[in-house]
C-alpha cells in the first residue's frame, strides 16, 4: 500500500527537510544577533531583544518544530515502505547522523529557551561556529544518500573536516575584519 505512494512519501520527506535545514540554520544566526543586542545599551538592548526573541519563537515553533517533526515522519513511513533500506550499511550510517541532527536539534532548542530568558551562556563567536553543525551534517547526509556507499562517505567526511577548517579560518579573516571595521 505504501509502495503505491513512495514517490508522494519521498517528495514530502525532502521538502520537510528542506524545511528544517532552514531553521537548522538560521536560528542560530538568530542567537548571534540576540547575543550582541544582549550587550547593547538601553533602550536598544530591550527593543533588539524582544524582536529577536519573537523572531526565534516563530521561526522555532512555526517552522522548525513542525519541520523536524514531519520529516521524521515521512522518513519513517520510507523505511516502513521499503524496510530493504535497513539492510544497507549507509542507511545505518545515514540514521547515525539523523540521530546527531536530533541531539543538535534539541541542543538548539536548549539554547532558544535559555536566549528567551536572557540567560546568555555562549558568545556571539561561538554561536558563529555553531550555526556550521546542521551544515556538516547536511553534507554527510547528502555524500550518503547520493553516493549510496558505507565506505565512500568517508571522503564525504573527510571533505566536510576540510569545510569545517576553512569555515573556521574564515570566521577567523571575518573576526580580524569586524575587530578593525565595527560596521562589517
């Protein structure tokens, strides 16, 4: 029965993590900015942070939570659709990183309900860093699903340790940038 409706199935799945890649995404860039408004003066600080804490909110509640949840799903009824899938070692290794997303998922949602009581635990800096996680699992995933192989991943991998080190060489260029023009 499920079968009959694999392609449906399939396109919902990926349009739902599409969905929670955005938020995966862009919610952390949220936290930078509810950071640096936290060390503004007043009245900019109250009139920042209370926009960006409902930005956060409806980006995680409207989007993320439903998305994250909805994927799943979909993803679920896959493998119920086609359980051969269980069988291959990229699938595991695939699940393994579905596994790490939820962690930073629920990490993130960590992060958001401390921001949203103005518990400021991280620096602007390390959000920076953090925001490049759901991307270096997108690329595992991604390597996985196209390559289909439990051995070529690992290239994927690798090119993903590579990405990260030239991501934080580049935060670091944009750092010494901002250090020496505040408006950049």
């Amino acid at each position: 029965m499920l079968l009959e409706y694999y392609g449906y199935i399939k396109a919902l799945h990926l349009i739902f993590v599409v969905s929670w890649f955005a938020a995966l995404f862009y919610l952390p860039r949220l936290f930078v900015y509810q950071i640096e408004a936290f060390h503004k003066p007043s009245p900019e600080k109250e009139i920042l942070g209370k926009q960006l804490k409902i930005m956060a909110k409806r980006l995680w509640f409207i989007i993320g939570w439903p998305s994250s949840i909805l994927a799943t799903f979909f993803g679920v009824l896959l493998l119920v659709a086609n359980s051969s899938l269980l069988q291959l070692g990229w699938m595991h290794v695939k699940l393994a990183f579905i596994v790490l997303l939820w962690i930073y998922h629920l990490k993130s949602h960590q992060m958001y309900k401390q921001l949203q009581l103005d518990d400021v635990r991280y620096s602007s800096t390390f959000m920076r860093l953090w925001n490049e996680g759901a991307t270096l699992i997108l690329f595992a995933v991604i390597f996985l699903v196209i390559l289909k192989s439990s051995i070529n991943w690992i290239f994927g991998v690798i090119g993903i340790f590579v990405l990260g080190i030239l991501l934080m060489l580049g935060f670091k260029l944009y750092k010494r940038i901002r250090e020496k023009n505040p408006e950049a």
